[in-house]
C-alpha cells in the first residue's frame, strides 16, 4: 500500500507523456515477470533443463524410477567436466597476483616460464580458452587478411571454433582429408599449397595446423614421423606449423616422451590446462618470443586480457607440475572399458582396440535397431529393476557422436572403480536391450 502510494505521487509529477510512457514500461514489466514465473513453473513441472548443453549431450537429469535411492553417477561427457580438487583450491587461494595486463602478476609469469622452458619453446601466453589460443595463433601468423591456413578437414579448429578464423580474422582455410589416425596425406597436403602465389587469382599459404591428439578420430596421437614430415613440408615451401595440442600432455605420456619432444616439430602450440590436467580455467599458447609478443596483442583485441588472474594461473600450475604422470590412468581406464565392450554378450559393440591409445574412446552399435543417441539415455538414466539387479542405479553420461559413433572420456574425476561401474551398466543395459528386442509382440 504505501509502495503504491509513493508511485502514484511520483508519477503525477510526470507529464503526460512520460505518465503514458511509464505506465507502458511497467506493465511490460509486469507482463514480463508473469511470463518468467510460468516458464518457471512449466520448468519444474517438467524437469527441463535451459543450460547450455555440449555436443548435444545436455546436463544430467538424475531420473529415479520408482525412487531409486542409491545412484551413482559416472560423467564420461568430457574431460572438461573435472574440478579443482583441495589442494588445487588452495594453491588459487593463496597465488599472489598482479596485472597480467601490465606484465605484473607473479604467478602468471611464472606459468608462462614453466611452460615455455617444459614444451621446448622460447615463450608462452596464458589465456583463457583453447579455442581463443588457436585463433590467437592463427591471428598471428596469417596477418594480412586473405591469408589462407590448411587444416584437416575433421579437426577441432575447422569443426568446433565457430569459423573463428575467418569471420573474426580474415583468414581462408583450405582443407585435407583426415584419415584414420589423425593425420593426412603429405602428397595432398602439398598440393594444397598455393604455389600460384602472388598471382592475383589466389590467396597466400602461410599456415599448417595439425591437432594431437585427435579429438574426433577418438584420441589418436600423431606418430612423430608424421610430424617430423609435415614440419619439413612447412619449412620447404616457407610455411609456419601451428598444433592444437589442448590433448598433447595425453600424447606425451602416451608415448612416453617429454612434450618438447613432440612440440619440437611445430613452430607454435596450444596446450589445455582445463581437460585432462584439471585446472578450471585457461590454455597455454607458445612459440617464439616474437610471436609472443604479437599473440600479446592479440589476446588484448579479442578481450583475454585479465588483470589479476594469477588465481587461475596457479592451478595451471599445479597441472603442469603435478597432474601429468596420472593421465596413464585415465588411458589404462579407457581401454579397460574398451576391453569390456569386445567381450560383452550380447556382441552389441564394435570397437577397434589399436585405436585406443589414450582417455578418449569411440565406438558403435553392431545392431542398426539401437542408434547412438538410444543408447545414450539408457546409460543416462536408472532403468526399471536395475537397482534390485545392481544394487544400486548407475547413471553414465556419454555422447552420441561424430560418424554415427559414441564417445567417452576419461579423467581425474573417473576412478578405476567408477569405471567398473560403467561396464556394469553397460552390460545391464545391452541385456535389456537383447530381452526387449526378443520379447514377444
């Protein structure tokens, strides 16, 4: 009452347009505010989710048929689902910051020392996201727009970046197949280079990415044979070699070599601190100082400066340092589940064994009547009389994803048991499937 007294004495003050324009705003408002709160209801009512959901896969919806009371959830959506863990969270707490921006954050310099001296490189740059580390990376080396770079046509950069490359940096790109194992035929990567150049008809070659390991092809690492090639390919026509290495410290351990190892043959890198490794935040990108130096630049155009980030930095910290030796884990649990799905009865699953090489495995259905996405919700949800058989509901969330397949993801977050756990659902469900497909009619 005296909320409403006190409006109507503030609007009598107005003029007559304004008190038209002012009882028009705020039924709007009112109006607005009725429709949120019914969307809301509709929400509860329904259970939906409005969260930005990844690679389609959406946010778990814990669904409990008959009030399961023990649930267990396995998320095998990705590895960028881990989170900080106490001592991490502390190392965050306690960083001593500056303005990154100015060059004055202590534990942002030193990552970026860490980092530089690990991959081999002369300098690194902490950033936000991977994604903005590639553009960054293809910013600096394709600086006069029409500059065309030359990705495999499956990988993250060409598939996942928005077509940052073009609409924010003026930059063509030109593609190569990408076969089975990550990477493309020398032959064609050559003939793609434009050798017409600087005749007027053609853009200029200035650029090759490569990514290791392979997100698509399903965490595959690229033979240094390859990458030694590819680099040398670069150097004879004048070329730069950038990697997307967000999985590279997967494919070091993989192979049981330093990262410089690998890095050596790349002129750039983009390293992920937030998968595997576990941070929350940030990406490494790193090369020659005067690529630094332009990336700086960069990074400041496109927003990524961020002052007093040395609280993020930290936990980088402690990736790099700490949180490399375990990835084995995540590989050795990855093709555990692989091994499972060969020897499930009924045959459901087609997997190639070879091709599990480190966290990231995809595989398909044998019977056409069960497509991916089928298979993804019943591992998502508690199905009837899976807790009288299992004793407790296990929810797995994965993808359905590129080629018809399905991925999952190991990391910090899945445990060896949590991965038994996963096969037992698996298995629970294929059963399920074989007994409704055999009931019947």
């Amino acid at each position: 009452m005296i909320q409403s007294s006190i409006q109507k004495r503030s609007t009598m003050s107005l003029t007559a347009p304004c008190r038209a324009l002012f009882k028009l705003l705020n039924h709007g408002v009112v109006a607005l505010d009725k429709s949120l709160q019914a969307r809301n209801a509709a929400v509860a009512v329904l259970g939906q989710s409005f969260a930005r959901s990844y690679y389609e896969t959406g946010t778990p919806r814990f669904s409990r048929p008959g009030g399961a009371a023990h649930v267990r959830l396995v998320d095998l959506r990705s590895d960028t689902v881990t989170k900080p863990g106490p001592a991490m969270r502390q190392a965050m707490s306690e960083a001593e910051v500056g303005d990154d921006v100015m060059g004055e954050d202590p534990t942002i310099n030193d990552l970026q020392k860490i980092a530089a001296d690990m991959f081999g490189m002369e300098a690194a740059l902490f950033v936000p996201s991977g994604t903005m580390s590639n553009l960054i990376a293809v910013m600096a080396h394709c600086r006069e727009r029409g500059d065309e770079m030359i990705v495999g046509d499956l990988c993250h950069i060409h598939i996942y970046e928005q077509g940052s490359s073009a609409h924010l940096a003026g930059v063509h790109s030109t593609t190569v197949t990408t076969l089975p194992d990550g990477t493309f035929d020398l032959k064609q990567l050559e003939s793609k280079i434009r050798h017409d150049f600087p005749d007027a008809h053609y853009p200029r070659s200035r650029l090759i990415c490569v990514e290791n390991t392979h997100n698509i092809k399903g965490g595959r690492v690229l033979p240094l044979t390859f990458l030694q090639e590819v680099r040398a390919l670069a150097d004879k026509h004048g070329l730069a070699v950038h990697m997307d290495g967000a999985r590279v410290m997967n494919a070091a351990v993989a192979l049981g070599v330093p990262p410089s190892t690998i890095l050596q043959h790349a002129h750039t890198a983009s390293v992920c601190l937030s998968k595997g490794l576990g941070a929350p935040v940030g990406s490494i990108l790193a090369g020659p100082k005067e690529f630094i130096s332009q990336a700086v630049r960069c990074r400041k155009a496109l927003g990524g400066g961020m002052r007093q980030a040395g609280i993020l930095a930290a936990a980088g910290q402690l990736s790099l340092l700490n949180m490399v030796k375990r990835l084995e884990e995540d590989h050795h649990n990855a093709k555990t589940f692989a091994q499972a799905l060969l020897e499930c009865k009924p045959n459901l699953f087609s997997v190639e064994m070879a091709a599990v090489e480190t966290n990231i495995l995809r595989f398909s259905l044998r019977d056409p009547s069960l497509n991916p996405s089928e298979f993804c919700a019943r591992m998502g949800q508690v199905c009837e009389g899976e807790e009288a058989a299992l004793g407790q509901g296990i929810q797995v969330l994965m993808c359905s994803y590129f080629g018809n397949s399905i991925r999952a993801v190991w990391h910090l977050g899945i445990s060896a048991e949590d991965t038994q756990l996963a096969i037992e659902k698996m298995k629970f469900v294929a059963s399920q499937y074989l007994k409704e497909k055999h009931r019947p009619q």
